[in-house]
C-alpha cells in the first residue's frame, strides 16, 4: 500500500498516543494503566519486543484481557458509533417512581465503554459509566433503574473523549429539525 507521508505519520504516532490516553484515562484508569506500562519498561528494556509483547504485558499485569483493544484500535481500522435509542420512562404506581429504560446501540466495529449523563427534570445531573463487558452479548444494551425523577436528557460521551465518529446520534430526546432550524436562522439574524 502506498500511503501520502501525513498518513503515515498519523497512523504511526497519533493514533497510537490517543489509544494509549484511551486506555490509560477511560478504559484501565491511571493506576492500573501506569503499573502495566512500568512493567513492560522493565521487561523489555534494550530489547527488540513487538506489538504481541506489549499487549501480553499489559494484559497480565493490569489484569483485563485488552484483545478487543488491541484488535480494533490497532489491528484492524474498525471504528466507533455509540448511539441512544428511544428511552422508555413509566410511573410505577406502587412507589411513585419512575422506571426508566435507556436503549444503548453500538452501531459500528469498534467497542468502547460506555460513558453517559442523565439529566433529570428537576436539573439534577448525574454521570454514569458502563464497562466494555456490556457488549460481548450483543450490540445493543438496556440500562434500566428507577428514579424518584422524571429524565428529561441522556447523553452518550458528554465530554467526547471517545472517538464517535456520528455525535448526532448520542442524546435522547433527539432535537427536533425544526427547532435546530429555527436555532440557525436566530444565529443568523444575530450576527448581521
């Protein structure tokens, strides 16, 4: 394969730097990440270790088997679409709360955990997170809890700092066209 220099470059260096933040900050956490990659230093220093080296060490001393990882991030060029499907909410009579069914969609190859912010009625917000573990069994995933709110808004990756390449599809209730429409034309007449 012929590649354009700045192709080559950006396989090489930048996409592995933003795995390697992926797995350290979102996937194994710090301490789990630091210890693995202080392990691998030591046991390949002045050595000639390949790809297979670093993920076995990582895999051993952090204690998580990385192979979808390692495939998908680094083997393969798969990509990610995490998207919301239509929430459910009913009132359970019983106890006064709200029973609450988030939809959670895998829409491409790649695997990420899942990192999602509820918004509730009353303004409240909370964060929530879901381990990679969710979609071994299938691509499609129902959160379910009870809640003594209403939600008003989930949304998948609030902070972006998984590499979704269709952000559109992140949050429910979806925006109505007509009200992003109406929101384009008021920034329009703002700016003139």
């Amino acid at each position: 394969d012929k590649l354009p220099r700045f192709a080559l470059g950006m396989t090489q260096y930048a996409k592995t730097s933003v795995g390697l933040v992926l797995l350290r900050e979102h996937i194994l956490g710090p301490e789990r990440f630091d210890a693995a990659f202080r392990e691998y230093i030591r046991r390949w220093a002045f050595k000639s270790p390949r790809p297979a080296d670093f993920f076995r060490t990582m895999d051993n001393v952090a204690g998580s088997d990385l192979a979808w990882f390692w495939r998908g991030w680094f083997m393969e060029n798969d990509a990610l679409d995490q998207a919301m499907g239509e929430v459910e909410q009913k009132l359970d009579d019983k106890d006064n709360k709200w029973v609450v069914t988030a939809p959670m969609l895998n829409l491409d190859d790649l695997v990420m955990p899942v990192e999602y912010k509820i918004t509730y009625e009353d303004g409240t917000i909370e964060k929530r997170k879901l381990p990679i573990e969710i979609w071994y069994p299938s691509d499609r995933f129902k959160e379910k809890w009870r809640s003594d709110k209403k939600v008003i808004k989930i949304e998948l990756d609030p902070d972006h700092v998984f590499p979704d390449y269709d952000r559109t599809n992140n949050v429910w209730p979806q925006p109505d066209e007509d009200e992003d429409q109406e929101a384009v034309e008021d920034n329009e007449k703002d700016e003139k």
